[in-house]
C-alpha cells in the first residue's frame, strides 16, 4: 500500500510539474506575441522639398480660356510639364493641368485634374547632354515602360543646370518666379505613387 502510494504521489508530481512547464511557455508565448511588431503596410511616401531653382516647364504652352458661362477670370492648359532635376541625381516629370489668372499671371497645378508621374535619375553625358532614366509611378496607365530621355543644353547658366534645355523638339525653360504655384503641393504630387504593387 505504501509502495502503491508513492506511486501516485510520484505522478501526481509529474502532472503538476507538466503543467507548470505549459503555463510558463504558453505565458512566454504570449509576450512573444505582443511583442511583435506588424510593419504598416500602407505608409505614406517620404515627401522631399524642392527648390524652385531645380525646376523646369515646357516653354510652348497652349492656353485656353474656359466657357463662356463661367467667370473668365483665368486660363488653362492641359499640355503641361513640370520637370524636377534634384542635385541628387533624382529625377520627376509631372504632367498636369495649370491655370493661370489673367491679371496676376500667376500659375497653379489644377489639384482636382489627373496627373501623370515619371519618376527616377538623370545624370551628365562627356558631350554635355543629359540622359534621365525613369518609370511611371503615377497615372492611370498600368505597365508602362520605363523611359530614357536625352536632354540637349541650349543655353548654359552658371548657377543651375540650364537656361534652356530640349527634349524631343520641346524646349524647357527654368519656371520664372513668383509666379509660382505651391512647391509643397508638387512635391506631394512627386511622392504620392499610385502604381506600387499590391
């Protein structure tokens, strides 16, 4: 009887040893749990500031008066293109709509248009052209190939890359200032990628 008591003092220590083990990694488990940290799959792109002196505008700009019912107190272009050359290396084309007010001249990007974002690098050639290399980040198109651009200097400056540049027969020119819509607003326009995977 002595023997068989033992036994069952033996195994009752066992079951309670047992259990103790399992409450202490499942308690281990848990902190593990909490511990760990879900990356935000949906984080908001770095926004970079840009300096008026990096940008550029296409020179022949169409602009056309709105209807007739409507106060005409500005105008509007849908042939629009703002180009970014960043010190970095970085480069951005943005295609917009811009409104200009008849008195002050004064131009805006249209925020409630669809625009179209090329985003990637540029760098000099020995002959002193410029090639930028970059991919569609925003529009409504999906799988659009990846651009190479060959820019020409037209006329040198001595405290930015260019006076006049060209590409494709267009001529860009440095946006002349103040005449300037808001920096922050193109610069979220840049960041703002549309055509990230899912």
């Amino acid at each position: 009887m002595k023997k068989l008591t033992f036994q069952i003092i033996v195994a009752l220590c066992a079951v309670s040893l047992n259990l103790a083990v399992l409450s202490s990694c499942a308690s281990s488990a848990n902190e593990l749990e909490q511990e760990i940290v879900v990356p935000e799959t949906n984080a908001k792109p770095q926004i970079e500031p840009i300096n008026s002196s990096w940008i550029y505008i296409n020179k022949e700009i169409k602009w056309e008066s709105p209807p007739k019912q409507i106060a005409q107190t500005f105008q509007g272009s849908l042939n629009s293109t703002i180009v970014v050359f960043y010190p970095s290396g970085e480069f951005a084309s943005v295609g917009c709509t811009l409104y200009r007010n008849n008195k002050t001249k004064q131009m805006s990007i249209s925020a409630g248009d669809d625009f179209s974002v090329l985003k990637g690098t540029w760098k000099r050639n020995d002959d002193g052209s410029i090639t930028a290399t970059s991919r569609l980040t925003h529009g409504v198109i999906r799988n659009y190939p990846e651009q190479v651009q060959q820019w020409t200097i037209l006329k040198q400056s001595s405290d930015r890359i260019a006076n006049v540049l060209e590409l494709n027969e267009q001529k860009y020119v440095p946006f002349q200032f103040p005449n300037v819509w808001n920096l922050d607003q193109l610069a979220a326009m840049i960041a703002d990628d549309n055509q990230r995977p899912n």
